[in-house]
C-alpha cells in the first residue's frame, strides 16, 4: 500500500473538484465504488476519505492515470 499524506489526498480532491465532478455530490462514498466510506472497511492512511481498503488499488491506477501529482 502507498503511503499517502494528508497533502497529497487534499491534492487529489482539488483536481477531482476542478476536472470531474463537484464533492459535494460524492461526499462520505468511495470515489472508487461509490458506497459509503462509513460502511466500508477503510485504509489506515489518509487516503480513507476518498476510498475504501477493497479499492485502494483501483484509486491508486487512478491516480497515476490523471497524473495528479503533476
């Protein structure tokens, strides 16, 4: 698993907000399987605001595919 601080999941939610669809409509669900964060087992990490454990992976693809670190 990767290990993601609280800078780079703030980064992801700026360019999720800005080029896809606004929080507010997905606020408390998996950005990844759309179920709620509070239903689900969640990663240790900050990342667990935006996705759940089953689909860390998935978020990490993601990630790498919008290049949002740069």
């Amino acid at each position: 698993m990767s290990n993601y601080t609280e800078e780079d999941i703030q980064k992801y939610l700026k360019f999720v907000d800005e080029n896809m669809i606004e929080l507010e409509e997905i606020q408390g669900q998996c950005h990844i399987c759309g179920k709620l964060l509070k239903d689900l087992e969640l990663p240790n990490g900050p990342e667990k605001k935006v996705v759940c454990l089953k689909d860390v992976d998935s978020f990490e693809e993601r990630i790498y595919i919008y290049n949002v670190w740069w």
